[in-house]
C-alpha cells in the first residue's frame, strides 16, 4: 500500500527553478490534489514523482522505500499525462488492457479488467476505435481507464477530468473517488478546478512559484486560509486593505474606506495596517445590517453577483437568485459580514498585489 514522501526536492531547468524544496507527504489511501497557478511546478512534481525525470536535488520515497535511482517502469504507478499520450498504433481496448497484458495476466482477467473499466467510463462501444477517430473528452476517458487498468496502488492524474464537459466532469469525480477507495489506492491528482479539488480530495496542496505555499482539508483551506493567497486563489474573495481601530482579547475592528469590519482577533493591534478577505457567499442580505448601495447586479445562473458600495468600500456579494427579488442596481441594501468569515491578514511586505499574483 502506497504511501509517499517527497523531501526537499528542488529542480532546476538551466537557471529557471522549477521547483523550490518542495516537501510533501500523502498517507496511504489518501486522495490528495495540487492546485496552483499554470506554470508553478505541478506537471514537475508527478513526473519526478514516476521517475520520468531524474535528475533533481532532494528525494522521493515510496512505502518508505528511496526512489530516486529505481527505474520507471519498477515503480508500478498509474499515470494519466495532462496531454493524454494513448498509444497511437493500439483501439481503445489495446489501449486500456496493455498493462495487463504486459502483467501477464490470463485472458480472462484480461478481458474483465479491460471490459470493467471501459463500462466505468462508457466507453465499451468504443473498443476498436482508434485515439484519432475519438474525441479529447474520450481520449481522457481512456487513459483514465488505462490507468486504473494498470492495477498500480499508486495514481498519478494530471488534469484527468479537463477535457471533459461539466456534467461528466462532475460524474466521473465522484467516480474516481469511489474507485479510488474502493481499491484502496492512493491518489495524487492536478486540477486547475478548485470546486474538483474541494469535492474529490481528503486534503489540498496550493502550489505557487514553484513552491507549496499551503495545504489542508478541503473546507479548513476554503474557512479558514493561512495565507492570503489561499483565499484569493482557492474560490473566491473580496481582498481589502484596512487598518486595526479596535482590538482587545477576542475581537478586532478593521476600517476598510470608512467601513467598519469586526472580526475575530488572531493577534493584531490598534493602528496595524492589514489585509481583509471576505468570501461573497458568506456575506449576508439582513433586515438590520450596514447600509449599501447596489452598483451592479450580474447574472450568473443560479446565482446573482451584486456589486455593492458601502461608504468608500466595492464588494462583491453572492446570493441565490430567489434571495434578490426586488434588488436592483440602485437599490439600498443591508448587509452583515459574519466575524468568523471576516479574515485578517498582517499586510504583506512585499505589497498585495505582489502577494496575489498568480505569476
Ligand atoms: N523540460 C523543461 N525544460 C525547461 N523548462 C521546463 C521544462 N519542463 C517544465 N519547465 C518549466 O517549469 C515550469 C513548471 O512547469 P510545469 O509543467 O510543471 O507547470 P504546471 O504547474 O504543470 O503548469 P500547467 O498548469 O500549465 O500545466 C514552467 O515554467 C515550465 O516552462
Ligand atoms: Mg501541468
């Protein structure tokens, strides 16, 4: 049963560094996934983590066995590349029951595994089709059943879901998940969805620059971010600057334009210039509450985005269609920003902006 540690890995690429001391540790039977912008070091990670690349500072070990010398195709780990790579010259099925057949296992296991998987992504009608006759959405299917065909305990999925449309996408999530604690496998998978990563994983990896900036459970990360750019990168948020007013042992009131913000006091003091995040889905339309005016009223589906000014301030409010009847941009609104959603950061040295973007 697989369980991974990677330890102080750094790669560099000529003078670029691709990956900076990264250390990372996922639990046998644990379904982990790496967020972070494009660019910061994920395709890196998994392809030093399969022995694709082995030339890097720092180590890799599996079950606590050291992987840095042992061969890739030793390491029995399942892997869907973020750019597919199905065997070109093979159909659907040669494509999904290659592992197996390199296992040596007896055609009938062969043929059940193979069949079993092509079900799971319906795809069996599509057994003698060739990758170029399948769609993007198909060839992912197929190296997503070609990996969990391979019987490898270990999973590493590169952006496995990201050609598929929304409706699948969400299906097969939660498929995957199943499958993958159903086996008892361990999974390490890349997302650029953040409500994939919150919906499939036991815990989140942030990645940024190259670096792990934060990691923890789905909803602990998306409540309660350490960093700011957690908040900002994982779902959304409105980023404020303010300054401390009032602090004592529990509480803390932040002004931010003239607007005044209570929120739990994690260790700031009066006259401290700080950072304040504030989720749009966790802002509150109340009969007794501090007065804004609607700016801007933006359909999003299901849900209605109000930009709303209160004093000098610009949020962004998320609520329910049914819950803004008879708001309109012009319209005076009370709001109410729950303390425990209201976030305090120490304003970061480097500036915000720095401190929030994605590159
Ligand atoms: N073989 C290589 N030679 C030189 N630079 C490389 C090589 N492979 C990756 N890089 C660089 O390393 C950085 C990290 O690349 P990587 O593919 O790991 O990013 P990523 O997080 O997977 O991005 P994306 O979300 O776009 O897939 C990038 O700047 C990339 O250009
Ligand atoms: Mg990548």
């Amino acid at each position: 049963m697989p369980s991974i540690r990677v330890e102080g890995v750094t790669k560099r690429f000529g003078k670029f560094t691709a990956l900076e001391n990264i250390n990372i540790s996922v639990n046998d039977g644990e379904y982990v996934s790496i967020i972070g912008p494009s660019g910061c070091g994920k395709t890196t990670l998994l392809r030093i983590i399969a022995g694709i690349i082995r030339e890097y500072e720092g180590h890799v070990y599996v079950d606590g066995e050291l992987f840095d010398d042992k061969p890739l195709e030793k390491r029995s780990i399942g892997y869907v590349f973020q750019n597919i790579a199905l065997f070109p010259n093979m159909n659907v099925g040669g494509n999904v029951s290659y592992s197996p057949k390199a296992k040596r296992f007896d055609s009938e296991t062969i043929r059940s595994v193979t069949l079993e998987m092509l079900e799971l992504m319906k795809l069996t009608d599509r057994y003698y089709d060739y990758p170029t006759r399948l769609s993007g959405g198909m060839q992912q299917k197929t190296a997503l059943a070609r990996a969990l065909a391979s019987g490898a305990k270990l999973l590493l999925l590169d952006e496995p879901l990201s050609l598929l449309d929304l409706k699948v996408r969400t299906e097969l999530r939660y498929e995957l998940r199943r499958i993958v604690k159903d086996l008892g496998l361990t999974a390490i998978h890349v997302t650029h969805d953040q409500e994939e990563a919150m919906a499939i994983s036991d815990r989140i990896i942030v990645m940024r620059r190259a670096r792990v900036v934060e990691e923890g459970a789905p909803l602990n990360l998306y409540l309660r971010p350490k960093e700011i750019f957690t908040a900002y990168f994982l779902g959304e948020s409105n980023v404020l600057e303010g300054s401390v007013v009032e602090s004592d042992e529990k509480f803390l009131k932040v002004d931010v334009e003239g607007v005044l913000l209570k929120a739990r006091n994690t260790g700031f003091k009066i006259g401290e210039k700080v950072v304040v995040m504030i989720r749009p889905e966790l802002i509150e339309l109340v009969n007794h509450g501090v007065n804004g005016i609607v700016m801007k009223k933006i359909m999003e589906g299901f849900f209605i985005r109000l930009i709303i000014g209160i004093g000098g301030m610009r949020i962004s409010v998320k609520q329910p269609y049914w819950r803004v009847y008879g708001i309109n941009v012009g319209s005076t609104v009370k709001l109410s920003f729950p303390e425990e959603h209201v976030l305090v950061y120490k304003y970061p040295e480097r500036g915000l902006y720095s401190e929030i973007s994605l590159y």
